[in-house]
C-alpha cells in the first residue's frame, strides 16, 4: 500500500510539472550560464568595483555582483541583450538577470519555451519549479528594458519546510 501511495506522489508530480516545466528545470540557467555553478566559470562577468558602480544603479540588480554588457551580436530573437547580471553566494551563482530592449516577443518566446507562467503579479510573469523560478516583467515605463530573472529557489523552498515544520511543532505542543 506504501509503495502505491508513493508511485501516486512521483507521477503527479511529473505530470503537474508538464513538459515545458522540465525544460527550464533542464536547462538550470539562461544558455550556457548555470545555477549552482561557480562565477569564475564565466570570465567575460567583471565583478562589481568603483570603476562598473554605475551598471549597477538600477535598483532591480543592486544585488548583482558580476555584470556582462551585452555585444551587438546578443539577442533573444530580435531583442539586444544590454546586460546580464549575475548574483552570487560564495562565488556560486544563485541568480541570473538578463536585461533586454522592450521588444514585445520576448515574453512569447519565454511562453513558448516554458509553456503557461505559474503565475503573474502585475507586468510580472513567473514560471515556477520546485528548484528554479523564471520571471519577466518590465512593462511599466519605470523599467527600462525587460527583465528576465532566472533564481535557484531549491535553498528557500527548505527554509520553507524548516519553518512550516517548526510552526506545526509548536502548534502541536499546544494541544
């Protein structure tokens, strides 16, 4: 009986996952950029200094410690990538922000390749896994360019778990 109740628990959650969902489980990162990996893999990111400060203004990645400013060349479709940023714990990457022009297929292409968002907040849209979470958003005026944020959500997921598990201690130990 265990072992059918625990067969039931894989399958849905594979299929509440769907497809497009492993994808950008999959792919753990933007291209070749990964999550979880160390930043002195990508040596083309220069660290945040006096010399960059001003890359870094952008309330959105004030927490960004690497930063890449996009070639000519860099494009998501017809979109210029003017920056990726990188955010890190330990020298091991635990965000990645690509800013793009506002040109409107960007979101289409992040809905073709992942599929429906998770969910969206305003101009945010948010594509969740149980390790990583994707979102875009920059539509209002305030943001310049499109914001694509890839995050490693594994380590916030357990604090959550420690925190509910601790909560249903207590609430246990009052009845």
């Amino acid at each position: 009986m265990k072992s059918i109740v625990i067969l039931i628990f894989f399958l849905s959650s594979i299929i509440g996952l769907g497809q497009d969902y492993i994808f950008l489980e999959s792919k753990n990162g933007f291209r070749e950029i990964k999550l979880g990996t160390s930043v002195e893999n990508y040596p083309e990111f220069n660290r945040k200094d006096n010399s960059n400060a001003e890359l870094f203004k952008l309330s959105l990645n004030s927490k960004a410690d690497y930063v890449y400013v996009g070639s000519n060349d860099d494009k998501i479709k017809t979109a210029k990538i003017l920056f990726i940023y990188l955010t890190t714990n330990n020298n091991v990457i635990s965000e990645i922000k690509v800013v793009t022009e506002k040109v409107l297929n960007v979101y289409a292409i992040l809905n073709s390749a992942y599929g429906e968002p998770s969910s969206k907040h305003g101009d945010k849209w948010i594509w969740k896994t149980n390790n990583i979470e994707c979102s875009i958003e920059g539509d209002q005026n305030t943001i310049p360019g499109y914001h694509i944020v890839y995050k490693d959500i594994s380590n916030e997921r357990i604090e959550l778990k420690k925190m509910k598990l601790e909560s249903t201690k207590k609430a246990q130990a009052e009845l």
